[in-house]
C-alpha cells in the first residue's frame, strides 16, 4: 500500500495542505531563514515493517509530478525503520533556483510494499556522463544478480548458454531479442502487465510472427511501455547510473571499486586462466563484492542488454532518457568473464546488432521494474 502525504511550497514558506494518510504524520515543516532556504520535514511512521520514502515535486500546482528532487537527504530512500522524528532536508533553492514557489509543491511517497523480490531500489537523482551532457533519471528497481541459467529455463524452457549446467551462474548466449522475450514471459508468469509489443502484434510473444527475432532489422518493430509495471531492460543511462552506484556512488571506476579483482570475474581471473583451470568461464552470481547499492556483478561476469538504440551522446539535459530514436545497433553494458578491464569501467559503452547471440558466451540479462 502506498501512502501520499501532500505537502506545498507557497511564497517560499513551506505549508501543510494534507496529512489525511494511515500510518504516517508529519509534525513539522518549515523553511530555514537563512540564505540556504533549505526545507526540514519532520515525520511519525507507525507501521510495523520498514518503509520507502521518497520525494516528488511539481512545478505546476501538482498538475505534473516530474520536477527533479534529488538534493535530499535523511531519512529517505528504501528500508526507513518505523518510529518518530524522522527528518528529511531538501535543498529546493540549490536545485531549482529559478522556479516560481508559488507553483511549486511536493509530495511525501511512503511506500510499504516490498521492494520485488531480488530487486534493490535505485532512487532519482542526477549524472552527467560527459560534461555538455546531463541527465536526470526518475526511481526504478533493478535486479541485483543477472539473470541466472534457473530463472531463465523456468521462464523459456530452454538454456542457450555456453556454460550450461549451473544453475546459479548467469545465463548467456542471450540475444537482444530474446531479451525482450524474457522480460515479457516473466512478467506474463507473474501476472504483471508485460512491458514490449512487437509492431502490431502485441505483447504476448506467443502470437510475434515467425522470424521477428532472426532479423537485425527488425529490433525496430519492438516498442516499449514504459508506465507497465512488468520486466523490462534498463535504459542505457539507468544501467550506468546503478552500475555508479546512484546517489551514493563513491566515483569508482569499477562498479563498487577502485580494483577490478574486487568486484568483477574478467579476463585475467577467469578467461585467461585456460579451459582446463575451474575458474574459466561465468561463475555464480554475487560472489564478488557488490557495489554501493549492494548490486552484483555489474563489472563483470557477463555483459548485459540495454533497450537503447545505439548512438552518441547528445549535448544538454534530459529527464530519463532512453535512447537514440533510430539506428541499427542496441546497446550492451558492463565487463564479462573473456573482456579486459578496459571493457570493464562504469563508462565503457558499446553496441550489438539486436539478433547477436554473443557466441562467446558473453551476453546475459539484468531486469529492472518501473517504480510505481
């Protein structure tokens, strides 16, 4: 169940206009009088398991609620305990300098569902992959293992990887395609609203025609939902800005360390140690350490598909970009067990014709969810 408590913004002095929600109360707003005019909310929440909190913000008198929220902190963000004073600080004049207050609101998310199982919340913030080009990316939950050869045979039937026979390690030899495939099987299993329909066939891959996953051609054809709540691939920018490890990142190189060996089974520690030697090939998931949003193997193991078209970064901002809007190639992110490190940094991008089977064995899934 998700609880929405609604608080304002008017003539720079914060209000509360709402506070009509179970299990949670805010005994205390207030803008500070020096030159910071930062924002302290004061809350009580009685629910007896932890909670997510988050912030949104309109600009508009909550006719939309996209406005970036991202310089807060306190007790915000996933696994909040219950209990009183919490206390959340949101540095609204340093982030939106230029907005009119009186149109500006916000709303205070609690949220007390679990988080999917296996999924680890990354929260909205902002990142800028080179310096003329900024983004800012909204919440979503992403898997904290790749997909492994188990969950992948449960959903497909089939194992196409190299490495086949161990059900902990991630699945590879997958293509974009067949990505696609996936996140819908899984989503159609679980009884969630499937997020990719092929042209105008739908979204149940039992009804796509015959060769739509044969064809580079044809990745086109694949279009997205992106309001769905079923499984899907992250976009480019979501995958580097998890692999960064979002607003906790620690500016690593790799993901989670400044030492590869730490964090990643890549060409020196797995591939070049021979076919002969146990440590060649993919390993099971998460025994590397895991990065600062306790996500697993983003360096390393296998590469991993992303829904972007392939193309240069543009110039600007953008909110939750997605993606060239045409051009041939998809995009595949992260290190693999038969890369070098050069592969293997947070910032290495690369592009894959969508029907590529990654012969080598080195192309595996990682899911994410639309937080909603």
């Amino acid at each position: 169940m998700r609880i929405i408590v609604f608080i304002g913004i008017l003539s720079c002095l914060v209000f509360l206009s709402a506070n009509t929600s179970p299990g949670v109360s805010i005994t205390n707003v207030s803008q500070r009088t020096d030159t910071s005019r930062k924002v302290d909310i004061y809350y009580n929440i009685s629910h007896t398991m932890p909670v997510t909190v988050t912030l949104q913000v309109s600009s508009d008198n909550g006719v939309n609620w996209n406005l970036p929220c991202t310089l807060v902190t306190g007790d915000i963000g996933s696994n909040i305990s219950p209990g009183n004073g919490k206390h959340i600080v949101w540095d609204v004049l340093a982030e939106h300098p230029d907005v009119i207050y009186e149109n500006m609101h916000f709303k205070v998310m609690v949220d007390d569902m679990h988080l999917p199982y296996g999924f680890v919340l990354v929260q909205g913030g902002v990142m800028s992959p080179t310096p003329s080009y900024t983004v800012t990316l909204s919440p979503f939950y992403i898997e904290e293992y790749e997909v492994t050869q188990d969950k992948y045979q449960i959903v497909m039937g089939t194992n196409p990887s190299q490495f086949s026979g161990n059900p902990n390690r991630p699945v590879e030899r997958v293509s974009w395609f067949k990505a696609i495939e996936y996140c819908n099987r899984r989503s159609m299993q679980e009884g969630l609203m499937p997020c990719y329909s092929y042209s105008t066939y739908g979204t149940d891959p039992n009804f796509w025609p015959s060769g739509w996953n044969t064809h580079n051609i044809n990745h086109s054809n694949v279009s997205c939902n992106w309001n769905a709540n079923g499984y899907r691939l992250p976009t480019e920018m979501e995958w580097m800005f998890a692999a960064k490890g979002g607003n906790q990142s620690l500016g690593y190189p790799f993901s989670g360390s400044n030492s590869i060996d730490d964090v990643a089974w890549y060409y020196n520690n797995s591939y070049a140690m021979g076919s002969s030697d146990p440590d060649y090939g993919t390993h099971n998931v998460g025994l590397k350490q895991a990065n600062e949003l306790g996500i697993f193997d983003m360096s390393g193991n296998v590469r991993e598909w992303c829904w972007d078209i392939y193309g240069s970064y543009p110039n600007g901002s953008f909110l939750d970009p997605k993606g060239a809007v045409s051009g041939t190639l998809r995009m595949g992110r992260g290190g693999a067990w038969n890369l070098d490190l050069a592969f293997s940094t947070v910032f290495s991008r690369n592009n894959y014709a969508g029907a590529a089977s990654a012969g080598s064995g080195n192309f595996g899934i990682r899911c994410v969810r639309a937080f909603q």
